[in-house]
C-alpha cells in the first residue's frame, strides 16, 4: 500500500469555507448539520453511517437554487492544476457518470483550457463499470493510459469489476475518485482505495494540493510501468477546490523502466547471429513502439517468429513475412520476449507479483496468487527457459538491436537475407494452406438459420480488410473464427478476452477502443454477446452520444450459452434430464429485441437477422455507416456457438 | 461383468456392427434406425437443449453431427446406448461433454424421435466457389503484407 500521510493541509473543509466565504450565506446550503452528520450506533454498539440529511438529499437531487455569489472567492482552483497534469501526460480522455465529489474536476475539464474540453475531453458514460472499462479497451489499443473518474465509494463499487479484471489484464489506466467527507458519508471513507487496493497496481490519497499533482503523475508512471495495471489516485472535494495561488503543476518524468544491461545485450545480439536458424517467440509487448521494435530485431537477424496477436494486442504482425514456423523449425537458438519457450527469455513482471502487498485483506484471488496453480496470470513456466532475466522485453530491445546493427557482418547480412527470403516463401504458403482448410470448414452451415458464427466472421472480413480496423470484443464465445480467417497485423487488431473472465466487458472495451480509434481514423468492430451485453448497455448512448467509430453484431444466441450446456450436463449426470436446463441460462419470453435497445439509445441499428441471406447487405450498411463517424448495430439471431 | 462394463461393451459392439456395414449396407441401416417422429424430435431437440452443442441444424457449435462420420448416430440402437451409457460419471469441473439421458428423464420414444430428426440433418452448403466471401478470404491469403 503507498498511501501518502502529508499533513500540511492548511485548513480543514470548514475553516477553508470559512476564510472563502465571500458567498456565505448561500455555501450554508451545502453544509451538512452536524446531526444529520452523526454516526449512528446500532443496537448491538457498532457505528453505522448517518443516513443523508433532507438538505444532502436535496442537493443531490438537484432541489436547490444555485448560490447567490457576490465575487469569485477562487480565481485558480486547484482543479485545473489536476487538469493541466492530465493535459501535460497526454490524456485523451476521461469518462465519468457524474458525481458530486468531484464537480469541482470535472468542471476544469469542461471548461479549463484553451480549447477547454480537449486533451482531456469528458466522456459521458452511464456506470463507472463502463467508464473503467472504456479505459482498458483504450488502454490495450494504445498501450497507454486514459482515465475514469468514480464517485466516492459507491463509484468505486461499481467500477470494481471492471478494475478487476483491467488488473488481471496488465491494462494500464488511471482512475481518479472524488472524495467529499463532510457530505453524505456512506459515499466516504478513510481509506477509500482499500475497497479495490487488492486488484489494483498502486493508490494514494493525497492530502495536500501539490501532493496530489505529484499522486497524478505517480500515478500514470506507476501505471505503466511494469507490471502494468490500473492505478488510482483519491481527490479529496477540498483539494479540487481550493485556491492554487501561484502553484505550478510540475514537469513530468517519464519512468525509467529496466532492461537488459549491455553485456547481456552483446550476448543476446551475438547468439542470433551465430545461429544458422534463429527464432524470435513475441509474446504480449506493452506498446506500439514495443512491436516496432521486435519487427526491426526480427529483420535484422532473419529470425522467424511467433506471434500472440491472435490472443490479445502489441504483439508481432501476423502476416509479416517472418511470422511462422519458417523454412525449418530445426531452431538453434530461440530468443523469448515476453513469451516462452526459450533458450533466453526476457520476461517482466505480470501483476501476479503484486498479490503479496496488494492483497491485505488475504483474500487471495485465485489467479493472482503467486504459488496458484497455475503459477499466477502472466507467470510463464520456468522450464520453458534455459535462461531468464525478469526485466520488461521492450526496453531491452533497442540494446538488443543496436548491438545487432554493431556486430552484424556483411557476409552474414547476405546470409540472413537469403534466409528471410526461405522464411517468407515457406510462411506464405503455409498460410495460405490454412486459410484454404479454414474456409472449408467455415462453409459448413453456411446457409444455416439462425446464422452460424463463422460466416458473420467471414462474411464481415472482406468488407474490412482494407480497413484500419480493431476487433475489440472477445471472442471466446462466438467461435473465434477471425483466428483463422482474418489477418491481425497491427498492435490493436484484436484486444483478447475480458480478463479475469467476467461479464459485461465487452461493450465498454470497444467504447473505449472506439475512442482510440475516433482520433486516429480507425473502425471498431465488436462482435457482442447478448448475456454480456445487458450488464452495461448503457454504453449504448455513450457511442450514439460521442459519436463513436463501433459497429455493433450481436451475436444473439438468447442466452449465457455456456451456462446453459454446462446446466444441461449437470441435470444429466444427475438423471434428471435436461428440458428444465433452460432455466436462469436462456433470454427467453420475451426474446430481447436489441434493435430497439440501439434506438433506445439513439444508436442506428437493424435486425433481428436470422435468415443468413439478410446478413451481407446489412454489414455493408454498418460499415457504411461506421466510416461515417457513427456506431451501428446489427442484431444477429445466431446458432449458440 | 459391472452394469457399467456391460454397457461399455454392448455399444462397443454396436459401433463395431455399425462400422461393419459401412459402404454399400449403411444406407440400409440407417433407414432401418429411423423410425421415430422427426417433427416431434424436432421440438424435443429444442427443449432438452440438443441444439446447444450440436447447433439448430446439426451443422454448427462445439459438436456438429453432419460430415463427420460418427457411428453413434448410424442407428438408433447405438444413438439410444450412448444416451443411457455415462449414468454415474459426476464432474468435478463443469463439462460441456455430453450429459446421459437415463429413461426416467428421455425414454425410448422420445429418443426415437430426437434420432429421427438428427437423421433429417444434412450438409447442404454451397461450396467455396459459390460463396463470394469465401472467395475474397482466398484470394486476399496470397496477397502480399504492407506494414
């Protein structure tokens, strides 16, 4: 647990409204009496919180006149200090449902700034799960950070699944929570963060302003920074509030993140140009710049390479010409990044290393235990190395490939072409032979109603090949059929599964990838699940609202389909049939209609399709429609998997 | 000989059979299994859930039930053994493999008639050259990467 303990604050809420009171009169509104504000004590001696008095009540519901205000009693608040670190760190965005202890940030980012709104700009969400989400899907496109705010401990809960599995991820992101004590008070805490300090990288509640600028950047570095993870910085409603003076937000340091040192870099180096048939294995790199990066080593040694991006983001293109198994898969030296096995692997720490500070409670989540079972997420098997350094592959790579470039001789650069040249002859006609086998088994059930999975996949690719496109929705429960027939060759082709395996992910991580993908000209495909999709369809008017680049499929099976088999095996091992197993797994009577949801929430859409025949028109009118700058749904009525 | 081992060994035998008039016999002993209600199987392949691992049309999902030459289905014998085979096989993780169907929850009737129905399933889709998607996935495979 980092927690700052500053103690310099220089007034408490009262005394700063006090001294800043030049609108007294009118400030006493929000003031909560010191009855409504006493604890409680129950019955058998515990302390509950006082329930919310019928002023709080009515603030909160919007019942009250503004303040008569006679002059401004802060000229610089301290929010827009907040503001301009998150401007000075390149926050994009920051999405909120809005909440009473943070209206004081969330006003400098409306209107701090010129433009004000922009860098970051508010996003609208409609549940703080959905606003975390949105930050990972963005946050696994881009391999960097944008932020939700939450609202005081009740945000906070809401937003915790979705910090979960953000955490069990490695996504970078940040979370701010407003924290207004004094108020109603089941919204605050002493120790707020301790609500999801299990399944978060690093927290701070800072208690001063200048603590809380230095929190911030903290914050964005210790979010990604190896392991990457959420982050979370409270912000008491003072802080927001008060007068900066002359305070300046401070410069920002970029993290110094560990590699390699040299020596072991010239090894490395040296091992793949003595090699006759070297092989890169690319694991799951934490940028953009990271992928470059392994490309460059890749072509400058002619090592044929694996590549995870038919898992999740930042690993290596799939079609460059050195992605497969190469002319021979008789490997005499291996170089792992991120990723095994190996003959060296270079492998940085997975948020499974955190669990022994993070976890206080003890309550050990199951896969983040570092002595689970499964050796804890990220935790690749030691055997699978000869040898391994635990430091962060991308920022051993540009040591790695300037002593390539260094050592490389002229007579093993004409060997190494040559060998490229054998590598992306025999890859090339090893994908096209497994394209040739996929399309033979995707055409089966072609033509068959409800649509199969497989050809809402295919019928969707040749439509979007020629697209910067990004498939942000996992697809574990619709087939994975884009595995086999789509070409995933950019950092964010495809953003993997939901993370620690829980529902309702799905349509905020595309929100969030969309909102990559509105500034950089790209198209946001999420191929929905119907049981995921009722947790946060809220997201739905966040699309419509901001306008975002997402084409919505559902795949419409009506109901949490695994649930459903796995329901139907139980009753059958038991002889008790399985005709009743329908119950609590199946979206029946009434069928969920999510067209209209779409028109709902001002989202275009159309459906439901069920005749096969239906479907390649109605996806040229989504991505029509998707190039236009808007979202778009097509309701899909779908065979189960 | 357990119940379990008997059981074991009646639908290994029976698949042996089965596989033995694979050729120019199994058209005949498919017809002689079918004789159930395909319309009323229909809807019990529906209610008990069939279609969740072998797909509305037997085509699709985790377990298709065309093309794939699978002697449990080649007569009903074999199809109503199978059903009745795995009585005392617990999971200790949920499974997605096939549940048992004892004739307390599915009798011989009602599995005639599910068999009927699986027997009306056919691979009927086009092939590649008659799909313009597929086509387009074939084609853009050769094409070369641009970073």
């Amino acid at each position: 647990m980092t927690k700052e303990t500053d103690q310099r604050l220089p007034l408490d809420r009262r005394g700063f409204l006090k001294g800043a009171a030049t609108g007294a009169a009118a400030m006493v509104v929000s003031v909560p009496s010191a009855d409504a504000q006493a604890p409680q004590r129950a019955p058998n001696g515990t302390v509950a919180a006082a329930a919310p008095s019928a002023e709080q009540l009515a603030r909160d519901a919007g019942n009250v006149r503004p303040p008569a205000v006679a002059g401004r009693a802060v000229n610089r608040p301290g929010s827009d200090l907040m503001t301009q670190v998150l401007k000075d760190l390149g926050v994009e965005y920051v999405a909120g449902n809005p909440g009473s202890s943070f209206e004081g940030l969330q006003e400098s980012i409306v209107n701090y700034g010129d433009p004000p709104n922009a860098m970051p700009e508010f996003i609208t969400a409609l549940h703080e799960e959905s606003s975390v989400d949105m930050a990972n899907g963005y946050g696994k496109a881009e391999g960097k950070p944008m932020c939700a705010i939450l609202h005081g401990t009740i945000g906070i809960q809401h937003a915790s699944m979705a910090i979960y599995q953000a955490f069990y991820s490695g996504t970078p992101l940040l979370m701010l929570a407003g924290r207004d004590d004094g108020f109603i008070q089941a919204h605050t805490a002493n120790d707020m963060a301790a609500l999801v300090r299990s399944y978060t990288k690093w927290d701070a509640q800072p208690t001063t302003l200048s603590g809380c600028l230095d929190a911030l950047q903290e914050a964005y570095r210790q979010a990604i920074t190896p392991p990457t993870g959420p982050t979370l910085v409270v912000i008491d409603m003072e802080l927001q509030k008060e007068e900066a003076g002359d305070l300046v937000a401070p410069a920002y340091r970029p993290p110094a993140i560990a590699g390699i040192d040299a020596t072991t870099a010239r090894e490395i180096a040296q091992a793949l140009l003595d090699a006759e048939n070297p092989r890169i294995a690319v694991g799951r790199l934490r940028t953009p710049e990271g992928v470059r990066r392994a490309v460059e080593l890749a072509e400058l040694v002619g090592a044929s390479t694996s590549t995870a991006a038919l898992q999740g983001p930042m690993s290596f293109p799939q079609r460059h010409p050195l992605t497969g198994p190469g002319a021979s898969t008789a490997y005499d030296f291996t170089l792992g990044l991120e990723t095994g096995p190996a003959d060296v692997g270079i492998v940085g720490p997975g948020v499974y290393t955190l669990s022994g500070t993070r976890d206080a409670m003890q309550v050990g989540f199951g896969g983040l235990r570092a002595n689970g079972p499964a050796g804890g997420i990220g935790a690749p098997a030691a055997a699978t190395f000869t040898t391994r350094f635990d430091v962060d592959a991308e920022a051993s790579l540009p040591l790695i490939v300037d002593e390539v470039q260094r050592l490389v001789t002229r007579a093993e650069r004409r060997t190494i072409e040559e060998r490229s040249a054998r590598h992306a002859a025999a890859n090339r006609e090893a994908y096209v032979a497994s394209v040739r086998q996929a399309v033979e088994d995707k055409r089966i059930g072609w033509d068959a109603s409800p649509v199969s999975t497989a050809r809402i996949y295919a019928e969707l690719w040749p439509l979007i090949m020629n697209e910067d496109w990004c498939l942000a929705s996992p697809s574990n429960f619709s087939g994975g059929h884009h595995r086999e027939l789509w070409e995933h060759n950019r950092p964010y082709s495809y953003l993997g599964g939901q993370g620690a395996a829980g529902m309702g992910y799905g349509a905020g991580a595309c929100g969030g990838a969309a909102l990559a993908a509105k500034r950089r000209g790209r198209f946001v495909v999420n191929v929905q699940t119907d049981g995921d999709m009722n947790y946060t369809p809220g997201v739905l008017w966040t699309a419509a609202h901001h306008r975002l680049p997402m084409l919505t499929i559902m795949h419409n099976n009506r109901a949490w389909h695994q649930e459903l088999m796995f329901l139907e095996f139980m009753a059958g091992i038991r002889g008790r049939g399985t005709d009743r197993a329908h119950i609590g797994t199946t979206l029946r009577d009434p069928f969920i209609d999510y067209k209209k949801m779409a028109e709902a929430y001002g989202m275009a859409g159309e459906g439901p399709i069920s005749d096969p025949r239906e479907l390649r028109a109605a996806l040229e009118r989504g991505v029509a429609t998707v190039k236009r700058g808007e979202p778009y749904m097509i309701d899909v009525i779908t065979q189960p998997r | 000989m357990s119940h379990r081992a008997h059981i074991v060994s009646a639908l290994l035998g029976s698949i042996a059979a089965t596989v033995a008039l694979a050729g120019g016999s199994l058209v005949a002993a498919q017809e002689r299994g079918v004789a159930g209600d395909a319309a009323a199987g229909k809807q019990l392949y529906y209610d008990h859930g069939c279609y969740g691992c072998h797909g509305f049309n037997g085509e699709t999902g985790a377990r298709d039930l065309v093309a794939t030459g699978s002697p449990i289905i080649a007569d009903v014998a074999t199809f109503t053994t199978y059903l009745r085979l795995r009585a005392d096989a617990a999971p200790l993780l949920p499974s997605t493999r096939m549940p048992n169907y004892p004739e307390s929850a599915l009798g011989d009737a009602q599995v005639r008639d599910i068999y009927a129905y699986v027997r009306t399933f056919a691979l009927d889709a086009p092939g590649i050259e008659d799909i313009p998607a597929l086509e387009a996935i074939l084609d853009a495979a050769g094409r070369e990467y641009v970073p």
